[in-house]
C-alpha cells in the first residue's frame, strides 16, 4: 500500500486533471470537441477518448473498416471477460451502423482507473462489486475507419444520468483537418534512473522545455513551460516545509520552499488553509518572479461529482490515506486544494488550475507548543492577453491531453523514492543516536569533571579505573609495568613523566566519560 501511495504522489504531479468539466472542451491537436458538465473529466489514453464522472463512462474509439466482424468478436470478448462469461448480447441495425447492447457487467474498472486513478481497495471493495452495469456499443463506418462509441452505464441508472449522457454524446464533434495543428512527440528523460520518463506532444512551432523536479523531500515529477501564438502553459511544482515551536520565553518560525527545484527559506510559519491563502503565496512568488503585483481576479473551486460512485470511491482513498497515517504519534489536519484562480497584472492574465495537498501537525504539552506543515501545490498555469491565451487554450487542452508518462517510469520512480526514504530515515536514526551518545559523554563528563573524578585505562590489558584527579589538574596517569601501581597528577613533558618513560612505566589512557572509543581527551 506504502508504494501505490507513493506512485499515486508521484503522478498527481503531472496529472493535472486533463479536461475537468467547464464547458465546451475543444483540442485542436486531437481533432475533437465535446461539451464537458461539471464533475465530468475527459482523458486521453493510449485506447480512445473517455468521458466521464466515475458513474457513467463514455468510450470513443476507432476501428479497422475491413473487419467489422471482429471489432464485434472483440467486444464481445470484452463483454464476457468483465461479467465472468455471463454477460448477455443484443444486436440491432440502427440508420448508419450497428448498436452491440451488453448486460451483467461488473463496475468497469479498467476505464475508472484510467479516468482518475483508483485506490486500490476499490478492487475489492464489496458496493463497487454490487453494482450491474451494461454497456451500449454503436459501430459507425466512416470512409477511412469505423468508429466506435461505447456507453458505460448502472442498469439502475437513472433518468438524469442518462440525459446527461446523451448530452455529451450529442455534443461531440470531429474537427475538420484545418482547424487541427500539428505536433510532434519529444522525450523528457530521466537522469538518475537513465530512462524515458514522459512524452509531450508539442505543436509545431511551439517551443518546449521539460524536467523532473522534487514533488516533496524524495520524489519528483514534471515540470514544463510550452510557448507560442503570443501565450504560454507552464505546469509548476510547489514543495514547502514549515516548523514552529512556541515556549514561555518566546516562539521561532521557519519555512523552506522548494520551486520547480529551485530552494529558498524564510523566516515565518507557512501553512495555507484555504483557496485565498494558496492564491495569495502563489501571487507573493508571481510578484517576486515577474517584479510586478498580480491581483485576483476570479477564485473558483473545481466542481466534483456528486454521484454514490463517486463517493464510495473518496471514502475507500480516505481509509486507505488514514491507515497509512496510523503509525504517526499525531494525528495530521489535512487540506485538498482543487480550485482555479484567474489574476491580472497590467493587460497580461494568468489562469491556473492548483491541486494539492496540506498536511499540518501541532503538539503541545505543558512546556512548549510545536508545529510542522507541509504543502504540496501543482499548478497548470497559462500566461498571455485575453485574446492570446484564448486562441490559444485549445491548443494547450491538446498538449495536455496528449502529455503522458512512460508506464515504467512511475513504479521506479515510487521504488527509487522509497529506497531513499528508507536510507534518509536510517541517517537521521544513526545521527539521532550519535546525539545521545554525546549528550550522554557531556553529561557523564562533566559530572565527574565536578566531582573530582575520571577514568583511566591500561591499553595493554584494557583494565579501567577509577581516578580521583582535581578539575583543575592537567597532569597524566602512569602505571608501574611490575607491581602495577598508579602514579597520577604527572605534569605533562616533565622531568618525571621522562623518568617513568625510561623505567618502562605505561602511560594510561584517560576519559572524563568512560565510554568506548572517549578515552583520549
């Protein structure tokens, strides 16, 4: 579970929620556009096109014309995998094509999954595998391929649901070849595991620039800024650390922050609770970036699904999230950012889309008070005029629908941030033990150092004595290689300390502490 959480960070920091619903969804790069309702996504898997709130689906694909037989013999292979063999079929001639109507499906998994990434207790989870759903197949022949939509839908669906699906269906429109742009994959490699790790679709004439920066103290993920048509995207990573400790005689804040890889600190505690605070540390570091005030124009809050699938879905993320937690001695208050912001700064505007996580601890006890948050931010930022950056946004939609991660690159990513937690945790331990081992040697040091005392060692035999010897005194500890008694109080380089050296006397090593490896001074 540790590592899927870790994977789930390490892609939350590029997938910047492609497509939430807003209104009319168009990308020139991918040649479509649909209305999308609120609470709806649309995403763009290696597959087809997908559209929906968790509930209900909506699947566009494109098939071989030459073969419609077998687009049918695949879709009822589908039908039957995600039934265990019971599904039932109906077939029906439609004006322009074929409707393939499938029941007793289970919950479609492999779509949710890659509409918005499932925890992994909803595989097992027993309301996700209650629920009867049926899927509706229309097969339409083009002049060039057949296209294929299908609609993922609860037997028990009900009549809003399906209006609105139909809605979407209706909305969906195919671009004509001149109004599409042309683009053109490019890498964006990995250093430290030598791999590809994403791939950008960029528009010709577009300029790119892409690298992995820290998501937080191990991981990394994405950054990129896209420029052309007078406007700019960008996505950014924001990571901050904030601690506290407040006492009786007085407090001390500090906060580190960590931007797209870029590392500052401050002094004061940072810790956004709520929409305004993220827009107002993310207008601080505009101002700071640019050297001119940016004001908020529009603060909105993404609108999520409100559907039972939905919800049963968040609840099995939040237990998963808290049984993570439970090992900590404090339980943490937490805060999802998931808003967009719209701010102005002369005739330029910049709109974004935050996503994150806030995750605060407090302690108090009878002698101080102490604090740490930290803040998880991704932004999607685009920059230009209002006309420019609407001429150019769906060109952006495209960029970010077509931007993908290498399959590979995540898991080893999440292992290789695990394994450096792992070593992180295990140098903080050995310091933490070699603090108390010094804490330790000056407690015990200076005790004996005030009580006259000390401890001396034959490094011949290893044999350990206790010594009395004045706070004071500087001199050494000698012993007698025969009878073995103990000279002390030798003034060092004296006459006598030669003399004992030339009788075969030993000198005794000596610590205040006694521990091992003290001994000298």
């Amino acid at each position: 579970m540790a590592l899927r959480l870790l994977l789930a960070l390490v892609l939350w920091g590029w997938a910047w929620s492609q497509g939430v619903g807003n209104g009319r969804h168009t990308d020139s790069l991918h040649g479509f556009s649909v209305l999308v309702p609120e609470g709806y996504q649309v995403k763009l898997p290696p597959y087809g096109l997908l559209i929906g709130d968790l509930e209900g689906l909506i699947l566009v694909r494109g098939a071989p014309l030459k073969d419609p037989r077998g687009v049918v013999g695949a879709l009822v292979e589908e039908a039957r995998w995600f039934s265990g063999g019971k599904a039932q079929h109906h077939y029906k001639e439609v004006p322009g094509g074929l409707l393939v109507l499938a029941r007793g499906l289970a919950y479609p998994y492999h779509l949710a999954d890659n509409l918005a990434g499932l925890p992994q207790g909803a595989l097992q989870d027993g309301f996700l595998r209650s629920l009867s759903y049926e899927v509706a197949h229309l097969l339409v022949p083009g002049s060039r391929s057949l296209l294929v939509v299908s609609v993922y839908l609860p037997k028990d669906a009900s009549p809003a649901l399906r209006r609105q699906t139909l809605s979407v269906l209706r909305s969906l429109e195919f671009l004509p070849q001149s109004s599409r742009v042309a683009y053109e994959t490019q890498v964006v490699r990995d250093p430290v595991l030598r791999m590809e790790a994403f791939y950008a679709p960029v528009p010709r004439g577009f300029t790119f620039q892409g690298g992995l920066v820290p998501v937080n103290s191990t991981m990394r993920s994405l950054a990129f800024s896209l420029q052309g048509m007078g406007a700019s995207l960008r996505a950014d990573l924001l990571y901050a650390e904030g601690s506290a400790l407040q006492t009786g005689f007085g407090g001390s804040a500090v906060s580190r922050i960590i931007w797209n890889g870029q590392a500052s600190q401050f002094q004061g505690f940072l810790c956004p609770s709520s929409a305004s605070e993220v827009a107002e540390l993310l207008t601080t570091l505009w101002a700071q970036e640019k050297g001119a005030s940016w004001r908020v124009q529009k603060l909105e809050a993404v609108k999520t699904p409100t559907n039972r699938v939905y919800r049963r879905i968040q609840e099995i993320r939040a237990q998963e999230e808290a049984a993570a937690l439970m090992g900590l001695p404090v339980a943490p208050r937490q805060y999802r950012p998931n808003f967009t912001l719209r701010a102005g700064s002369g005739d330029q505007v910049r709109e974004a889309h935050i996503t994150g996580q806030v995750t605060a601890f407090s302690r108090a006890d009878h002698i101080a008070q102490d604090a740490s948050c930290f803040t998880q931010l991704g932004v999607v930022l685009g920059e230009g005029s209002s006309a420019a950056l609407a001429q150019a946004m769906p060109v952006f939609r495209g960029f970010l629908m077509g931007l993908r991660a290498n399959p590979d690159w995540p898991w080893q990513e999440a292992q290789r941030a695990q394994q450096q937690s792992k070593t992180t945790t295990r140098v903080v331990l050995g310091w933490l033990r070699e603090q108390r081992e010094f804490n330790s040697w000056m407690s015990r040091s200076w005790s004996n150092l005030l009580s006259d005392q000390t401890y001396t060692r034959d490094p011949s035999t290893g044999e350990v004595f206790r010594a009395y010897k004045a706070s004071f005194d500087t001199g050494t500890f000698w012993r007698d290689p025969v009878f073995g008694g103990v000279v002390g109080a030798v003034e060092r380089e004296g006459s006598l300390e030669g003399l004992l050296r030339q009788g075969g006397w030993r000198q005794l090593e000596e610590s205040l502490s006694g521990l091992p490896g003290t001994w000298r001074r």
